[in-house]
C-alpha cells in the first residue's frame, strides 16, 4: 500500500504538472475524460526530447535498426494473428446489486456472515393490511396467514369442508387477538395468494460484514429484488452460513453477490467504411418490426469492424518482409517504432502510468535461430562469455546474448537521460510470469512515488519497458494466419551448412525440427491438423539446408509516458533556502538532465528598459534557438526569471548585463551562464556559448 | 479528369514508394486496409523530418507560440461543441438493389428510359404450369388467367352461376388451342390467387440505359423482388418514362434507384470505460426474450461513446486557458500541435491524400478583435499598409493583417523545403464557400499529377493546407458548451479604454455587441433564448471598458501526408544516360531539399576489402552521426552505391579513398563529396565535413 509520505509527494508532483503546463486532464472544461491527459507547453517538449533521443539511439545512431510509421488501425485480421481478439481482455465481474463492474483482480477479500435469499414477492398490497394491525402482532398474523396459504394450497381442489375449516380457524386466530378493527385474515390471504404468483425466484446472497445488523444485508436483497421489478420486495426464504475464509465474492461496496468472472477486451473497436448499418447507427426508437432486419444489416456490419492498435509491435511484425526487402538489412536487424497505442483500460490510475491512450517506443530485434547460429559460427556464444560493460555485437551471439546486449543498451539510455542506477530496478520473469512462447523477459522498472513497499521496506519500483526474448512465435503467427511466408533467405547459412558434417547436420536439424514441432501442434486440433504440423515442422527443418528460418525477435518495448513520468518524478525537488532577512521560502525545481530538459537555456536582459540590452539578449536568443529550444524573458527580476526556469527545469540561464555590452572592457561579448542545479555562475565568451551548451544537451 | 500521362505518373510514384520503403499499404500482407497506409523505414524519416521542421518554424523558433499534445480521444462534448456531431457527414444513398452505398456527390448522372414496377408475385408454383403450354401460347394463357382471375374477384361471393361460366369460358378457351395434356386453366388460377395474396407491394424503378434490352431492366426489378423474400419474381404492372435530363437517381452499377441521401458521419466512432453492454457486445445468437433488456442496457453504454478526433483543433481550444495560464503567453499568441486525426471517408482515394488516418500540423494562433486592437492603437492596419515581403507583427495589425502573414509564413515555409512558387496555387474561398462563422480562408495547393485541369488546360492544384480566420466563434462555442469563462483580461486595453472619447467607445462597444449579438442570437431558438442572448451580447460588449473579450483566431491547418505526398511528388524524376557503349539506362532519382531528405549522406569506403578505407570511412559515419542520418554502405561499385542513394533522394554522397588515407600527399584527410542533383564531385577537408553538410541541411 502506498504510505501518506508517498501520495503527498504524487499530489504535489500533479499539481506542479497542471501548474506548469507539463500534463493537463484531457478535456478539462468538460470535467473531462478518466485515463486520458493532455501534455501542455512543457510537457510537449520533454515528451518530444524523449521520442527524439530514444529515435536517435535506435535508429539513427546504428547500422542494424530501420524506422516505421504504421497506422494505428490495421486490419483486424492481425489482432486475431497476434492473440489478442481472443486473449488480451480482462477478467470483469459485475455486481448483481449495484450494477457496477469490476476487475475480478481488484476485489479486495471480505469475510463475515452470508445471506441467503430465495426470492422474494410484491408487497405493496398486502403490507398496508398487514401494517394496520400493531406491530407486535404482525409477525404472527404474518405466519398465520402464510401457514393459512399453505394449508389451502395442499389442496389441489379444497372441498367445502376444509374451506369452511380454515375459516373458522381464522375466525378464532382473529377472536385471540381481539383486533376487531383490522382487515380480515381472508383478505391478506388473498392478496398474498396474488402477490406469491408474481413473485422472483432468483435467489440472491448478500455479505453481512461484522458489526452490521442484519436488518442491512436485508435492504440490500430487497435492492437487488426491486431492480428485478418486485416493487416492495417481501423476501422469501433466508438462510445463513458463517464463512469460514474470506471470500472475494462479493461486492465491495454493496457486499451483493458479483456474477462469475467473464473476459472484457483491452481494445478499443470501431468501424471502418460506410457499413449499411453497425451497432453504433442503433437508435432506441427504432420500430420493433424492423429489429429482425437491423440485426440481418447489424451482422453484415461487423465485418467492418476494427481495433485501435493496443501496442505497436504487431505492425513491425505484419510488414517485417516489406521493411527487409527494402531496407537492404539482413539479420540480424532491428524495426523501430514510435506510436500512439490504446488500451481500454478498466481501472486507468498512478496519474498517466496507466492510461487509455498513450505512446510506446518499441523495437523488434531480429536474430537468427540458435542452430542458425551455431551452424554458421560453429558454437554459440553465452552469457558468461560477454562482458556486458564491453558488449558488442558478435556474429556468434544467440538469443541469451543479444537479449542481454538489450537490457544493458536500455539500461544505458536511462542512464543517459537522467535516472541513475539508484532509481531503477531491473526484474527476470519467472517461468510463471512468462507467456507461453517467450523464453526470457527483463523488466526495467523505475521507483515512482507510488510504487509499493515491500515487507523489508524495499522498493522495487514499477515498469517502464519489458525486453522480451519472444522465439519466432510473431512471425509463425503471421505467416499462418495471413499465407505469406515470414521466413528469410541466408546465403551464409546455405554456404555453411553444406560444409558441416553430417552428425552436426542432423543435430541442429532435430533441434529446429522440435520447436518448430512444438509450436505448430500447439495449434493443431484435429489428427489431421497434427498431421500437416508435422509435416511442416519437417519442411522446415528441410530449410535450413537451403539457407531458409524464421527469425527470432528481442523485443525492447518501453513506454513514452510513464517514461515521462518517471523523468518528472526524478526531477522534481523542493529547496527550502532562508534569505537575508531570515524569511524562508520553498522553491520547486525540476532537475530535468540536459538532454530531455524543454527549455535548453533561458535568455534574459538584465533590465527590459535598455535597448542596448535587449538587442543583445535577442541576438543571443536567435544565436542559440535554430540549435535548441531558448526561453526568452524580459519580465521581473533576474531571481525571479531564474526562478521560473527552476520550476520548468531548464538547465542554463543566459544573463546579458552591462559588461556584455563592454561595461568593463575586459568583459565585452561575455555573459554570465547560470546553473541551475547549484545556481553557480559563471562568464563566457558569447563565441563559445553555442558550443558549450551544444556539448551540454546533446 | 485525369489524364493517361498523370495517371502513368502516379503509378509511378506509387511504385517508387513501395520499391524504396517510403510507403506501404498498411496490412498488406491480410489483404491491405483500405485508406491506410504506413511508412516504411525512408517514409518515416521523411515525415519525422517534416513534422520537425514545422515544430521549430512554428514553436522553438517563435518567441508567440506554444507547443502542446493532446489525446486522440477526448470527451465527446467537444465534438458537439465543434459542432462535428451534427454537421460532420457526408450525404450517402444506398442502392435499393444492389444494397452499395454510395456518397450521394459521387453519383454520375444517367439518362435511359425509367421502367416502372409497382409489385411483384412468387411465380415458383405458377410458373412451372404455364411453362407446359407452347411458348407461343403462354402469353395468351396468362392474360387469360389474370383476366379470369380479375372477373372473378369482381364478384364478392360469385354464384354458382357466374362460376360455371368462367369455367366454360376456360373450356372454350383450351379448346381454341387443343392443348389437351396442358393443366387445366382452373390449376393455374389457383396457383396464381395463392400467390397474389402474397405479392410484394413495393415499387421500384430500374433505369435502362440507351442500347440496353428491356429485358435487363426487368431482371434487375427481379433481383429487388428476390431480396424481398420473392423467390421467382412475376412482375406486375409496369409503366415506362422516358428521361428528359440525366438523373442521379439511380445507381451507377446496377441502374436501380437509390434513396434519399442521408447523413452519413465521418467520425470514428468507439467506447471508453467498462460498460455493462454496448452494441459491440451484440453476439447473433442472443435470446430474443432478453432483447428488451439486451437493448435497456445498450442505452446506459451510449453514454460512454466517444470519437477518434477528426482534426487536431478542437483540443487547442478546449485547453486554451490552461495553456494560457502556465505559458506566460498574451494575446496574441498561438498554440501548436501536430498529431494523428481520422476521418471515416466513404472513398479514401489518390494514395495518401485523402485517408482515413492521417496526421495535421495545425496552429491556432489567438489575435485580439480589430475592435480591441483600434482601442488600444487608435487604428487596425489595412491590408495595403502591410508590404508582404517585409511582414513583421505588428501591433495595430487587425485580423486581414494577421491572416495576411501567416499565408505568407507559409508559403515561406513550403518554399524552404523545396516547394518552389510555381508548384504551388493559391485559392481564396468565396463567400459561398466559407464556413458561417469564417470571414476568410486562403488554401495553399500543389500541383499534384492527379491535380485536375481546367479548360484553358491549367491546373490549380489539391489542398496542401487552408489559413483560416474563424472570428472568436471556436472559443464562443467551447464557452457555450462548457459553461466555462474562454476570454482573456488585457490590462492594455482596460488601461486604454478608459482614455478614449465618449464616441469612440461607444462606436467600438457597439460593433462588438452587433458581432456578439449575432453569433449568439444564432442559436437561440425560443424568444427567452433570444432575450438571454441580447442581455449575453449586452455583457460582453460592457467587458471592453474592464479589459475583456474573447480571443479571434486565425489557423492555419495543414495535412503531413499530403505534404508528404507533395514532396514525394515534387523529387520525382527520371534520367535516361547512356553509357560508352551507347546502352542507355533511365535511373530514379528523388530531388528531396536537403532539410526533408531522409537520409542527408551516404559514406562509402572506396572499397571494402581494405580495412584502412572501411576503418576511416566509419570514422566520418561516426562523426556525422549525432548531427544528421547518414548511411553507410560498402556494398557493390560506388556507382552503384550512387544510384542507390538517388533513388533514396540522399543529396550528398562522401567516399573515402586511397587519397584520403594519403596516397597523394596533398589531399591527406580530404574526402570527395559527390552532389546528388548534377553529379558534381569536389573534395573536402575532412575537418570541414561536418560544418559544410550542416549548413546545406538546416
């Protein structure tokens, strides 16, 4: 659980954001819209440095990584290919009391007494009968009257003689009490005689918790029966049973019995193309007759639909052969991607760690298969073999060594943009945490405000990117579903392969034989289906020999905004300083590294009333703003300017004065540089001022 | 229309991109999706770098502009503020035969003779019978029938007389054709009676082009009927009209009429948040008794609709004041953003111009109202006073000034990545064109090869981006609609204000009330609303003299991929050489400006079998590298590597040779630099490399 200390800290970090103008709510003036935010001046820029900098070391800065921009709607037939039309949903239940949902996850166990109800009947008639007689007899004319039902329905055809009997008993039920002035029993016999023909079966169970009186776990049934339309719902049969453990089956705010678990999907759908009719084109006043007609139209509609990417990566996948074939690299290489994704989130929360709409930077690695690997190179490289502080790609590396190479090189881009080893934290995957097809995933996790403790008060910190070894699951999957081949041509391969003896042969060939055995009876389920699996595992184990696979992939997949986040998160920091007077003051400042800071530099004239001054100050600006973004400020005094740079995190300030201008001659065409993590100062030639702040934020 | 040649150009262009990874279908490998399309690994860089270019020109080089990055999905209040959700539509038909649905401005008129149907029977039973009768004889049969029929049910209850006379009429009439193993007239009358009783009722009209048989318009009635539940289709009575003008009445394809055109909109449309069931849910095989509830529960998810945004525009001003609270921006000053938007076009078409997802670069840029700006001034510059050569922001500049200058911005900017003048158009919009609100938009074209010409055989061009001056009617509406305050307080102009003449005042405070009073007595639809409108006008006008009033706007609005498209267009080129040998070779060759192209210098080693060359040409990749993409190639002869670059549109290509490793002493540590456009080579200090290259891509 998060400890006071921690959600000050989120609140203040919130607060600078809307302030400042890094993050704003999405469509704030319309009390706007729960998992979407907006980034504003500042926010834009940080988020657009991020983007560049993970752009440029991916790609721009290698050799091996070509970049892609695929849209955010593809064709659905990829989301079935990829797994997700089926399986990326999340378990929902639904309260049968107050109508919300739920993730089953998020349930928070509950322990006490459970109410069991089997139905309840109308009221409304019988009841005000019942009420004119005082409360203390109620009860029993109540039970009378029931027994009385009883008694009559054991009849199928009462005779004269037990009418008259049960008649007569009334009569006498009716003298003991001595309540002349109240309804006869005859009378509330038959309005509950009506009432229990209409009345609810369903039964429902509500959780007592402790220290409650039972009269609330009624009113909660009675809920449930009203909304089941049982105007004045009089329960029926009520039975309690202690729980002996808690249970996670009940609401946690009503405490009425949730609906079993059913799968809800993450991703957003729409459609595309002028359907003759979808669901969405559904008004409530459409005539009754043509409901027939709307679903036939409805139905055809559907064919239409499709899904707001919920990750980039399968884009990289679907147009893998298109980017080889054009892109003159050969494995292994590198698809970037940068690109909005939405997930339809059911619990959006941690500010913008988890929204429905945000940004991922991913790159798809691919290798060739370790036999590949081993047939060309002789061996395969392992772990303890590379010196992760000296890795650098080597022909002979197979899955376990590039997956490593990974982690370090993004290890090494957070570095690089400001959060220290100290504030990260790395996690492996256990085999339980895996997905099925992958055989490794590191996760970089950064320790927000947020992140939980753990018993020893350690904090491990929550997820900025996954490294995945993901095998040749994604390309397999496309293949099948789309008929294309997804595999390569390596010459080296073929050349290498005929000159290796025939046990070595056989060996790599089984290795590849069996996982590709084991990936393609996975889906396989007819004997048949076995069969052609079978069959195509031994196709391609045969292409090995002619220099034919199917890569493998390393996924380094990492998220912009919580990225984001974690830059504020590490930024942010309070100073308290005391002045000559001895009055206090808490400054904030964002210690942005250079490279992500908004705001390069700040540019300021000592005074905006010297022309002189501001003349000098915006040829510095204009000097410096075609290499970075500068903050011009003519407002205030300087501490204050210096202030507002702090809050906004940008790292340099420029002051031009009047020794710029040659005040004191030694001085001329200097400026003072300001500091903004130690708020030192110092002078420099304006001739050198490009290059030192270029060899600063670069 | 199009011209063979213009066409051939396109698909040359659309080759190219595919050939060289600029852009591909999305999704190709299931089949492609229509209207959207990806880039590839040069298609990327070329846009990343256009977006950049126009996020420095319009943000970090500008002191009055603000970045911001808003959601894709946002409150779908927006959009009913922007007035989207009302207006945002294209008019469809649907063929009443075929079932295609068409944009109703899409139809081509048609001229033919119009066939007629007022119904039609299930002749399946009847048919067969009168099919055993001679053809020659089987119209008479028929209109016997029919006509018996019709004497027959002129009768309401036929005695017995009348009865034996139609069947002696019959007799007489089998007897004229001696068909004596034909059924029985009485047979046939009954089968037609049954399926009279079930005839179609409907009308429909079928068009017969000229020099088509009647035959073809009545088969095509047919298939209407079919779709009614008529398995075998007897026409009933038909009247033909011959046309006397071309009509878009009817279908293109199948020449059966259409409907009304209706509203189709062109906003994506999905769900946010867990509903309890939306349309989406709907699975075909629900239980129809739980339809009602099905449908109750489908309401209560409509509230959770929301649309992917068509323009990038609306989240400016929905956070307007945010913005303009933390930015210490005044008025005026603009917000920019770039990023995706979606359009659900009917008939996505011309490669990436008109798409379903496409990104903007939009600018709102707020500007005071010519009332305030001639209270605070005395005057509002004239469009003549302004020399637009020499345009620079000035502060009496009314809104014909600013919407002046930033066309000229513009066409500026387009100039600056090699969109020359004259391949480019203007187009100012007519009155009749404009938006009500607008009071004027200048469209910026190119001339693209599918840009239609006109009779005089030029060609204007397609929309690259339209300059808009919207008057305050996008922040008046978000005023509206959210109930939040939109305007601004300008201590200028309250300071001003109260130095002005009586007159003066008065004569300002009355057109702004006028210009109030209309926008807002437009959507007053009762005399109270009109009365609350006056009083509201009334208002704003009195918030003048205390500094207040709501920002005007001029944007303007850009599409990237059709700039992309544009710039793809505009590097296009062919070179036909010929060799010593006299075999000529036509190359490809992308004549991108140095500032978009996406790679900025290819560098090769002479040859790549000499460490020394591979060594010191990886040198100058690497001290390249941080400052610009650069790609490095030691694969085939370096004309080859040239021809490859060309075709990629790289402007400069660097060698490093024997030379540069000191071969001749003299060029130690030159490299040669070989231009792109005419294959000019010089050679270049090594140490200059980096300067010279920056200063021809920025």
């Amino acid at each position: 659980m998060a400890e006071p200390k921690e959600n000050l800290q989120m609140e203040k970090i919130v607060s600078l954001c809307k302030r400042r103008g890094f993050i704003f709510q999405s469509s704030e003036i319309y009390g706007g819209i729960n998992g979407f935010w907006d980034y504003g001046p500042l926010g834009a820029e940080l988020k657009r440095n991020v983007k560049e900098l993970w752009w440029h070391a991916m790609t721009r800065q290698r050799d091996d990584v070509a970049g892609l921009e695929a849209t955010i709607i593809m064709s659905p037939k990829i989301w079935e290919a990829s797994g997700h039309v089926d399986t990326f949903s999340d378990p929902m239940v639904d309260c049968k009391g107050c109508k919300k949902r739920f993730r089953a996850d998020q349930i928070e166990p509950q322990t006490g007494i459970v109410y069991h109800f089997s139905g309840a009947y109308d009221g409304s008639k019988f009841n005000p009968l019942l009420n004119q007689y005082p409360p203390e007899f109620r009860d029993a004319v109540k039970s009378q009257v029931l027994e009385f039902a009883d008694d009559y329905k054991k009849q199928t055809d009462p005779s004269e003689e037990i009418v008259n009997a049960l008649k007569a008993r009334a009569l006498k039920f009716k003298a003991e009490f001595k309540q002349d002035n109240c309804p006869p029993l005859t009378e509330l016999h038959k309005e509950y005689s009506e009432a229990i023909q209409n009345k609810c079966d369903n039964a429902n169970s509500v959780l007592l918790l402790p220290g409650k009186p039972a009269e609330s776990a009624r009113k909660t049934a009675m809920q449930f029966y009203q909304q089941r339309g049982i105007n004045t719902p009089n329960l029926l049969d009520e039975r309690t049973e202690k729980l002996e453990a808690p249970t996670t089956c009940f609401c946690n705010e009503c405490q009425s019995e949730l609906t079993e678990p059913k799968p809800f999907t993450l991703m957003f759908k729409t459609y595309v193309g002028p359907v003759n009719v979808s669901a969405l084109d559904y008004k409530p006043d459409i005539d009754p007759k043509k409901l027939e007609e709307w679903f036939k139209a409805f139905n055809e509609g559907e064919k239409n639909i499709a899904y707001l990417r919920p990750e980039t990566a399968q884009a990289i996948f679907a147009q893998f052969k298109n980017v080889l074939e054009t892109s003159r690299q050969k494995v292994p290489f590198g698809i970037a991607q940068v690109g909005k994704a939405f997930r339809n989130e059911v619990t959006p929360r941690n500010f913008t760690f988890r929204s429905r709409e945000f940004e991922q930077m991913e790159l798809e690695f691919f290798i060739k298969p370790d036999e590949v690997v081993e047939a060309i190179c002789g061996n395969v490289a392992t772990l303890s073999d590379s010196q992760p502080s000296t890795l650098n790609p080597q022909s002979n590396w197979g899955w376990q060594a590039w997956h490593q190479y990974w982690v370090e090189e993004r290890e090494r881009f957070y570095e690089g943009i400001g959060l220290s080893r100290e504030t990260l934290g790395v996690h492996h995957q256990t085999a339980n945490e895996l997905a099925h097809y992958a055989r490794a995933c590191t996760d970089i996790l950064f320790k927000f405000p947020f992140s939980k403790k753990d018993e020893h008060g350690n904090v491990a910190g929550d997820e900025l990117e996954g490294i995945a070894a993901r095998s040749d699951f994604d390309l397999s999957q496309h293949q099948r579903f789309s008929g294309k081949p997804m595999g390569v041509f390596d010459d080296e391969l073929r050349a290498a392969w005929g000159k290796l003896p025939k046990e070595k042969q056989d060996d790599l060939r089984k290795r590849y034989y069996n996982h590709r055995k084991n990936y393609l009876t996975k889906s396989a389920k007819t004997s048949e289906e076995v069969d052609a699996a079978l069959k195509q595992a031994d196709e391609d184990a045969n292409g090995l020999a002619k220099g034919q696979y199917i890569p493998h992939v390393i996924e380094p997949s990492a998220g912009v905004d919580r990225l984001i986040l974690a830059l504020i998160a590490n930024a942010y920091s309070e100073v308290t300083s005391t002045d000559d007077k001895g009055k206090s003051e808490t400054i904030y400042m964002m210690k942005f590294h250079p490279r992500v800071a908004p705001i390069k530099a700040g540019v300021f004239p000592l005074l905006k009333n010297k022309p002189e001054l501001v003349k000098k100050a915006q040829e510095v600006r204009d000097l410096l703003r075609p290499w970075m973004n500068v903050y011009y400020d003519e407002g205030g005094s300087i501490g204050k300017r210096y202030a507002r740079q702090d809050e906004a995190g940008t790292p340099f300030c420029v002051t031009i004065d009047f020794d710029t201008l040659g005040e004191k001659p030694e001085l001329l065409d200097t400026v003072t540089i300001r500091y903004r993590d130690d708020g030192r100062q110092e002078r420099l030639k304006t001739s050198e001022l490009l290059a030192f702040l270029l060899s600063k934020i670069r």
